[in-house]
C-alpha cells in the first residue's frame, strides 16, 4: 500500500492516476473528504482508498500509515512546510513506513535566500536522519501551473506580467513529475537520492510569450515589471502577502540562474526527454 498526499493537486492527481494505472493499492491522505471532490471521486472509483489527514493536525495522521510500506510526501505551499514534513516523517516512522519520496524544490539549500526553500531543505535533512529509506524531487517552477496562472491577463489583454527580467528556466511538465515519483515509489534503487527535475530547455518569458502567441493564433507579450508591482497585482488576484513575496524572490533567483536547469534527470530516470513547454501549453488547452 502507497499513502499519497497531496491529491487533488497538480502532482498528487496525475501521480494516483498513474498508480492505479500500474494495478498498485494506493490511499489517498485527503484533509476534508465530506467536500466531494470529483477528481477524487473519479480516483477512487478506479480503486483508490481514500482517509482523512490534516498536516496541520499531527492526531490525525497515525491511522492514515495502516498497512502502508510507502508514502509520497506533499506539502501544499505554506509557512509550515517544514514542521508538517517533519510531523509526518515522525509519524510515519512510527508507523513503520519504510520509504517516502520527498516533494521538494529546486534551489533547496540551507544558504538560499528564499524562506520556503530553506524550509523544504530543512525537511530533506529530517527525513534523511529518520530511519526511512528516501528520495528527493526537486521540481523547478511547474509549467501547466504557471502557464494557467498567466493566462487571464494573456486572454483579456494579450499580455502577462512578471518581474523575471530576462531569467529563463527550465519548466517541468507535472505529468513528469508525476511520472518520476511514480517510479521512484516502486522501483528499487532510488533510495538516497536527490532528482532535479526540470523541463528540456531553459526559456526566457519572451520565449514564453511566443510560444503562447503560437498556440493561441494572436499577439502575446511578456512585460517586465519590479518587484512592488509584481506583489500589488498578486494581492489583488487573491495571493497571500508572504507568497507574492516569495514569489518575487523567486523570479530574482531565477533572474541570476539560480534553481533554473535545465538538467538530464528525467532523460537519465524516465528514458525520454522531458515534455517540451510547448507539449505543457497543448495539454492545458486539450
Ligand atoms: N508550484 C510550483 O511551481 C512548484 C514547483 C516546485 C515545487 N513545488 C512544491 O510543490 C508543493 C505543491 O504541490 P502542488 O502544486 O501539486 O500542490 P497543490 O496542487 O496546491 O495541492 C496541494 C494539496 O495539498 C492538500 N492540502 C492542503 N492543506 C492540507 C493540509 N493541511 N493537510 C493535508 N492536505 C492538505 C490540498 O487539499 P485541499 O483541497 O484540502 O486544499 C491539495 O490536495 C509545495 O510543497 C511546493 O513548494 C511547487
């Protein structure tokens, strides 16, 4: 049995999916299932097992490892990250599960400046000093993800706005992702290993925006815009203070290079090369 957290998401959907299609039992860890959520509805009417979890809430995680050998670990983004890794990498171990694949991110580092990657790192050496065989995935920034989240300002204004400069990188397909961690939660010879996983080809957002124009038949442009303005206009989409931020930190680091790729991890662990941006902008349009 597999505990997968994290579903629904934009990782933990496409990973249960692959699972239940390779015949494996899994149970999905899902903090409010009264919300009758259709994707998992439809996961577990392919069989998955599904119980309630709460990170937040370590009394409720005990029962969720029954039977579990081993579990996928995802953290929604939050300020909590390393204690909720940290409660559930205890538990587990009690619990006797002897493997977790890590969700982690690029750029995980104990000097980065970026709060939240220092806490996925903070995470990595928990798991890495517990009893339990791991593996880390260090995605870079999630392509299908960001491509949805510029697209209402692309549709309205044939624009998208950020403050990246001329940085590039390397965004990873989350069906790839969710490919890795399905064979790293069931092939042997994972254990101990970090994978940094990216997209083919690190890509400025001018390179972006003209793969967009490509798919959508019409003018798109990226336009550059500082760091005050960025957090203005993610606040008023409805972001917390402290992720606009991070997001801003985000997109300085990646203006240097930093946690960027590309890399060959999914050539070296999948035998394919990774899905391309343009593959990630013809899935989030099928
Ligand atoms: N976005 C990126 O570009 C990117 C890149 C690299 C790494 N990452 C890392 O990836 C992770 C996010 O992955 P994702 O985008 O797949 O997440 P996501 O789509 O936001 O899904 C998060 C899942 O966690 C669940 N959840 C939220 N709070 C919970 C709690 N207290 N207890 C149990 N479950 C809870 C959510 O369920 P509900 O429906 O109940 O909310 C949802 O199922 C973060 O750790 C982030 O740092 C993200």
């Amino acid at each position: 049995m597999i505990l997968v957290t994290g579903s629904p998401g934009n990782i933990g959907t496409p990973l249960a999916q692959h699972l239940l299609r390779q015949g494996r039992k899994i149970r999905l860890m899902v903090r409010n299932p009264k919300k009758q959520d259709q994707v998992v509805a439809d996961l577990q009417s392919h069989g998955a097992e599904i119980v309630q979890g709460d990170f937040a809430d370590p009394k409720s995680l005990p029962h969720c490892f029954t039977g579990a050998e081993s579990a996928f670990l995802l953290v929604p983004v939050a300020q909590e990250t390393a204690e909720w890794k940290g409660n559930f990498v205890r538990i587990a171990e009690q619990n006797g599960v002897k493997r977790i694949v890590n969700l982690s991110v690029s750029g995980a580092s104990s000097t980065t400046p970026i709060d939240l990657f220092r806490m996925h790192w903070e995470a990595e050496q928990t798991l890495e000093s517990s009893g339990i065989a791991w593996t880390h995935l260090q995605p870079t920034d999630l392509a299908r993800f960001n491509i949805r989240s510029i697209l209402p300002t692309v549709e309205e204004q044939g624009a998208f706005y950020s403050s990246i400069g001329q940085g590039r990188v390397a965004l990873v397909d989350e069906e790839d992702v969710a490919e890795v961690a399905a064979a790293t939660l069931t092939e042997n010879g994972h254990e101990g290993n970090k994978y940094v996983l990216t997209g083919p080809k690190a890509m400025s957002y001018p390179e972006i925006a003209d793969a967009l124009a490509k798919k959508l038949g019409k003018a798109v442009k990226y336009v550059d815009i500082d760091p005050a303005q960025a957090k203005k206009a993610m606040i008023a989409a409805g972001l917390p203070g402290w992720v606009a931020d991070f997001i801003n930190d985000l997109r300085e680091l990646e203006k240097s290079g930093g946690a960027s790729g590309p890399t060959g991890d999914i050539q070296r662990l999948l035998g394919r090369a990774p899905r391309s941006l343009e593959a990630s902008i013809d899935a989030v349009f099928a």
